[in-house]
C-alpha cells in the first residue's frame, strides 16, 4: 500500500521506516529541508538503536522516500499525522499548531476516501474537533496513539504490545477506516498482536492515562526513597519486595533522579490542564508526581553541597551522562542536564561525558565543557556524578580512575556501590547507601 507519514522527528522518521519495512510504498513529509535531505541520504538525525539500518534499507530498496512537498501524496490511501505536541511555551497544555498545521496542509491533496491516522500525542476531544473537516475533504479519520519507548522504538513499531483503534462514530466511516488500518497493520496482527477498538476520546485517553500511571509509579518508588534516606532503609531492596506482587509488578519501580524526556514531563502537565479545562479536578495527584520528580534532582545537589560546601567556585564535577535515558541522544527534560545547569549556577566547573548526546552538545555549542570518555571527565574531579546509566559509566573499574577526590554520587543506583567503596571511594545512592 502506498502511505504517506506527515512529520519526521523522532516517531514519524521510525514509523514510516517500519512501515516501508513491512513492504509498503512510504513517504515521509517534513517541513524541514535539511532534516528531509539527511533522512533521503539515509541518515539518521537522531540516535536510535536499529534505525538507521532500517531506514538505509527502505531508502535504498526505494520503498521510503521524504520530501517537503505535500502534493507528492495526493496519490497515498493511508496518512499517518506523526507531528510533535510540545508544551506551550506559557502554560502546560498542549501546543496543538503542529497538528493543526499537518491536517491543513494535507487536506488539499487528500484523494477520495483516505484515511488520515492521527498518531500524535494530543488533548482529549481533538479527533472530534478534526473529524468534521477531514470528511469534507473525502476523507476518514482513525486515531492510532503511538506507545514507543525511545531507545526500543523500532522493536516497538514493529512489535507492539497492542494497537489502539480510535474509530469514527459513523459506522460506514468506522468500518472503512478499521479496514484499511489493517491493512497496513497486517503482519503485526498476523504475529498475535492484541488489537483494541474503541471511540476517538477513549483512545486518546489510553496514550495519556498510560504515561501518566508510569510517572506515578517512577515517582512513588523516588517518594519511597526520600523515606529511605531519612531511615537508612534500602530502597532497591524495598523496590523489589513490591515488585513482585505480581499486581504491582517490578517495571518503573527504579529509584533515582526521575523522569525527563519528550513524553513523561509534557504530557502529564498537558493531561491535568486539559482536565483543568474540562471543569475537573481529578488529576491534582499529577501536581504531586512531578513535585517529587523535581525534588530528586535537587537531592543530587544538595548532596553535592552538602559534601563540598555551598560556594562550588573552581570545583570540577563530573557528570556521567546528559540525555535523559541510556541509548538515545535526546536531551529533552533531561535530569541530568538540569542538575549540571544547577550546579553551575552555585559556581561549580562543570564536565559533561554521553556516548550519544555529547556529540550532538558539541557540534551545538563548540564551547560546551563536554569531555570524550568518562575517564576524561573524572580527572581531577573532585566529585563524580552518575546520572544517566549507559552501560559504559555501569562498567567503569574505580581502580583506574584519577579524580581529585573519590567520591561518587550514583543517581540512577546503576552501579554495585560494593565495588566502589573497596576501591575507596565515597559512595552515595538515592535511597540507598
């Protein structure tokens, strides 16, 4: 089938690299060209296990293609709307213009009975609210929420735990637009994946609710270890005692400096403001989860503080890592960013170390104080944080490294702090010693 993906940042530029790679005829439309010429030369804009093979194969075999110009779709039967819904930049809902725009943009070249696929992250009642203009293009609406976890979005493109179906009131439209998802969707079905249908607001509430239950269940095991530094208890030990009661599980029940990222952050604020604008206010408890998420990285620094006083001047820090999950280069939200900007306003002389978004800060700013392996960045530190867990930082041997002073701040509790303490160094976990 020929498809088009409107949108190629991070969930378009994968979905329609798996799309080409379950055999059909894609093409990707962004508005930006030099984002389009990379993606055309094969080349991945962005740090992702596995994709950069898929797309250079799509492209290659011809399947794939990526262009700005949306009149090269007019001949697809199927569009995917993969557009980011960042944060407004003065509240917390939703900035719906990227949505908005793609819609618009692509309705003067819908054929008739397309079906647009709206795969974007957004408010609750937005399908409805753009149901009515698609029809009068000709077209068919279904909404099909993306749940990619970055750093595993191929395996979960290709191999997803379920597929969301938000189908059209009209039954005519519902059938119509269930058919030729299908289609498009057909191996992943064929391979036993559970498909769900259900109405527009429904399956636009499972993308939001599902994030917000996981910063809930991440903040609650951080709550859990402030209540283990004041006590002296362990909470990873705590963490998987709960987990396996098997109705709360052992998933996102890792203590540490939080979530950051694309998602999480943005995305439970939008939901509470959209709830907020909705006259409710059964959401407050997302007030509540973020406040610890933020709380956990000021624990980092007061840490720090507490062991090398409140003036930080000419103190060299060490901070392992700066996207905000292992396998990714994406900075967004990033914790460990927003510790090392905190410290460095308390004077501290900053040193950044990340396999994937070191390169990226580099090439941004050729001034960033960003170091080329970890053992460049703890020499002569006089303090090491560990703040994203690439395997790489997990596996350091303390023996051999050089800092000023031996002492090691573990946020992400990755490492066997054992080890570390017989090599003689200072070791502090989050919720744990």
């Amino acid at each position: 089938m020929k498809i088009s993906v409107i949108g190629c940042g991070y969930l378009g530029a994968v979905h329609a690299a798996c799309m080409a790679e379950l055999g059909h005829d894609v093409i990707g439309v962004d508005v930006d060209q030099e984002k389009v010429d990379l993606l055309s030369a094969g080349r991945a804009p962005f740090h992702e296990p596995d994709f950069e093979d898929l797309l250079e194969r799509g492209v290659s075999s011809g399947r794939l293609s990526f262009t700005t110009d949306f009149a090269q779709v007019a001949d697809c039967r199927v569009h995917f709307i993969g557009v980011g819904t960042p944060q407004k930049a003065d509240a917390h809902g939703a900035d719906m213009r990227y949505v908005e725009s793609a819609v618009q943009s692509l309705l003067p070249h819908l054929a008739d009975r397309a079906v647009v696929v709206g795969k974007s992250t957004v408010p609750v009642g937005t399908a409805d609210s753009l149901e009515p203009s698609v029809t009068e293009a000709g077209g068919v609406l279904v909404w099909n929420p993306e749940f990619l976890r970055e750093s595993f979005a191929v395996k979960d493109t290709l191999q997803p735990d379920r597929l969301v179906y938000g189908l059209s009131k009209n039954p005519e439209s519902a059938e119509y637009g269930l058919a030729m998802v299908d289609e498009v969707y057909a191996d992943i079905i064929a391979a036993g994946t559970p498909r769900l249908l259900m109405d527009f607001p429904t399956a636009e509430l499972v993308k939001v609710s599902a994030n917000s239950f996981l910063a809930m269940k991440i903040s609650f095991i951080n709550a859990m270890a402030e209540i283990c530094d004041a006590t002296g208890a362990d909470v990873t030990k705590l963490a998987e005692a709960i987990g396996l009661d098997d109705r709360i599980g052992r998933k996102f029940l890792r203590a540490g400096i939080g979530f950051g990222g694309g998602c999480l952050p943005k995305d439970t604020l939008a939901f509470q403001a959209r709830t907020e604008e909705l006259g409710l206010e059964s959401l407050n408890f997302l007030t509540d989860v973020n406040a610890i998420n933020e709380r956990r990285r000021q624990r980092v620094v007061d840490l720090v503080v507490a062991e090398l006083g409140e003036d930080l001047t000419g103190m060299r820090i060490a901070v392992l890592g700066a996207a905000f999950k292992p396998n990714t280069d994406d900075t967004r939200e990033s914790p460990a960013l927003d510790i090392a900007e905190r410290l460095d306003r308390l004077g501290a002389d900053i040193i950044i170390t990340d396999p994937a978004a070191g390169p990226v800060i580099a090439a941004r700013d050729p001034e960033a104080p960003i170091a080329a392996d970890a053992h460049e960045a703890i020499e002569g530190a006089n303090i090491t944080l560990l703040l994203t867990e690439w395997d790489e930082f997990k596996s350091l041997d303390p023996t051999t490294l050089a800092p000023a002073r031996k002492i090691i701040i573990d946020g992400r509790n990755a490492i066997d702090s054992t080890v570390w303490k017989n090599a003689g160094w200072t070791y502090y976990g989050m919720g744990r010693s």
